[in-house]
C-alpha cells in the first residue's frame, strides 16, 4: 500500500469513490479539482494499491490547526483495515502540536471505532450536519 499526495490525474478516479460511497456526495468535480492546487490549505492524500486508487483523506490546515474534511475507501476495498491506516499515517506526518478535528455520522459505527482507537475524543455534535438530515459527532485529536 502507498500512500502519496494526491495530483491531478487522480480526480477521475477520486470522484469515482466519491460518488459510490455517499449517496449523496458533498464533494464535486470542481471542489475536487481545487484541492490539486499546491497554493491551496487543503491536501488530498491518496491511497494506492497495486497500481489502484483505492481511497483519499481530504485535510485543510490553518497554522496548528488541521480539519479532517473527508476520508473514503472504495466500496469493495472496505474492512480492511485502509481506512485505520491511512489515518494512522495521516496523523504521523502531522507536526507536533497540532490539533485535528472531524465530523463523523453518529450512524457510522466503524469509522467512529477507528477514530476512538486513534485517539480522537468526543468533543461535541452537530445536529442536522449532513445532506440526509444525520448528526454528526465532533471529534479531536491531540498531537
């Protein structure tokens, strides 16, 4: 498994899991494409297998301060562990003194399981956070 900076070439393939994993996608082509731009805050970190991208992690960086905006494995790449990993290097490349934080669907059990075996804590909910109505519990991170 590689895991890299995302580059322009990978917009097809990072819109693809994208639109198969939510059922109602946030992230568009255009946003997408803005997340390429080496000026921008954010950073899309994508994972490869034999030549496969196979999911991303979406991060936005403001000084020490770091937002997990989104995190996806393909469909047929789940439980797998790709998601616990590409967190756990996200999250060793971050420099020290860093805070993380995230959103994640109360529904979501295993992401919320990966993130809590992290050790990102339970800071606070949104209500009616996501486009099906859904919460969202905020989570944090402490490096």
């Amino acid at each position: 498994m590689i895991i890299r900076k995302g580059k322009l070439s990978d917009l097809k393939s990072v819109l693809n899991i994208e639109k198969k994993v939510y059922k109602k996608p946030y992230w568009n082509e255009s946003m997408l494409k803005r997340l390429f731009n080496r000026g921008s805050n954010e950073i899309i970190w994508i994972t490869v297998i034999k030549q496969k991208i196979v999911g991303f992690l979406i991060e936005q960086r403001c000084n020490n301060e770091i937002n997990l905006l989104n995190l996806a494995i393909d469909q047929s790449y789940q439980n797998r562990g790709i998601g616990k990993k590409l967190v756990y290097y996200f999250l060793r490349i971050i420099p020290y003194n860093s805070s993380v934080f995230l959103e994640v669907k109360k529904s979501n059990f295993i992401a919320r399981k990966i993130y809590s075996n992290l050790n990102f804590k339970y800071i606070d909910v949104r209500k009616n956070y996501y486009n099906d109505g859904s919460d969202a519990f905020i989570m944090h991170y402490k490096k």
